[in-house]
C-alpha cells in the first residue's frame, strides 16, 4: 500500500496538513483521486506544486491544477542525474550542477545550466540531456521571492515528518486494514499540525507573502516582487 500525504502553506505563510490517502499502487488514476478531494475540501489558487517526477503524480497535476506551476524536487533529480555518471565522476558532476542553484536570478540559473549541460555532453551525454530536459522543472522555485527558495526547491520539508510516520507504522508492522493505517497515520499528522500551529514564527514571513499576494502594500523601491498569480 501506498501512503501519500499533502502538506501546504497558506496565503499568511503558515504550514498546513492537507490531506493523506492510502492506495494500492501510486498511478494517475489514484493522484487524481487524491488531489481532487483536496480540492473538494477547499483547496484552491494553488500557485506551485512540488514533488518528484513520477509520471502518474505530474499528470494529476497537471489536471488538476492546470494553473499552477510544477517544481522537480532538486534532491531526487540529482539522484537521476548521478546515476547517469560513474560513481568516480559523481562527486566532480554534483559540485558542477549545484553551480546552477547557487545563481542569485533565475535568468543567471538558465544561462549556467547550459554551460554546465554543455560542459557534460562530451563525457556524459545522458546526464547533460536529463539536465536539459528538466531545466524548467528544477528552476521553477526561482520564480518566487528568494527567501523562500530553501524551502520551495524540494519536498525535504517533508522528509521528517514521512519518518515520522513510517517509525509508527513499522511498529505496528501489519496493519489489519486500510482504515486502521489512515487513524494512525492521521494522529501523526494532528500532532504536526498542532506543533506547526503553536508555533509563534510563520513557515514564511507576511513581507514575503506580500511579494506573491499584495505586491501593491510593498514600497515601491522593492525590486523582488512576485510572480502574479496564475
């Protein structure tokens, strides 16, 4: 069984709990499910969506929030992308690649990318088409204002809490259905959501949020201001 759980931050910048399911095997048909009850429930003006590059997720996605922009999670591709290169070379490919993310601007980023890409054809082919290929993807977080970056360019901030809930679950081992896996997987993520909740700092700051949501309250000498709202 597949457990799956949605996490997203609100338009004040505070962490949220969406949802969690559990289904037979991860593929669209289930994705769609999934993110639609989201939506049911109240999800909406979804502006990015992170996750990895499975196939079944990005085209839920894509049907389901059609508006929204997609961010590869960075820590999976590179995992991708190293298994292209020889484990000798991979140390030598992931210092070059993350000269990429290191770019102050999205526009820097780009042009990086093509020199690192350009850089890796001669010896690594596969791995400079697969990083050309998801260019936009593993960039997509640098459309949003730069201190939210750490958090927007892979799904780690998820990572802690799925420990989470696979040290309850191998506990209990087997669970006798799928009701009684989604009440203990539920009381994991009530616990997260009162932590996050009690919290006195925000995921991201109001000024921030500004940037994507209020851009007209921002002194007008700010330069970083936000994307528009898709």
């Amino acid at each position: 069984m597949a457990l799956v759980v949605a996490v997203g931050v609100t338009e004040t910048g505070e962490r949220e709990v969406l949802g969690l399911d559990v289904g037979l095997t991860e593929d669209g048909p289930f994705w769609t499910a999934f993110l639609r009850s989201l939506v049911r429930r109240g999800l909406n003006e979804v502006l990015l969506v992170i996750s990895d590059a499975h196939e079944g997720l990005k085209e839920a996605i894509r049907r389901v929030f059609g508006g929204s922009s997609w961010q590869r999670c960075r820590v999976h591709f590179m995992r991708n992308l190293l298994s292209q290169v020889p484990k000798s070379a991979q140390q030598m490919v992931a210092a070059l690649v993350r000269t990429i993310f290191a770019q102050p601007d999205k526009s820097a980023a780009h042009a990086q990318l093509a020199e690192v890409a350009e850089g890796l054809e001669r010896r690594f082919p596969k791995a400079a088409e697969l990083l050309r290929d998801a260019e936009e993807d593993i960039l997509a977080y640098m459309s949003f204002p730069s201190e939210h970056w750490r958090q927007l360019h892979s799904t780690n901030p998820l990572e802690r809490l799925m420990r989470e809930i696979g040290r309850r679950t191998d506990v209990v081992g087997i669970f006798p259905n799928r009701a009684s896996l989604i009440r203990l997987a539920s009381a994991v993520l009530m616990e997260q959501q009162d932590e996050w909740t009690a919290a006195p700092r925000r995921y991201f700051s109001q000024e921030s949020m500004n940037k994507l949501y209020r851009p007209d309250e921002l002194p007008e000498s700010k330069e970083l201001l936000a994307v528009p709202k898709p």
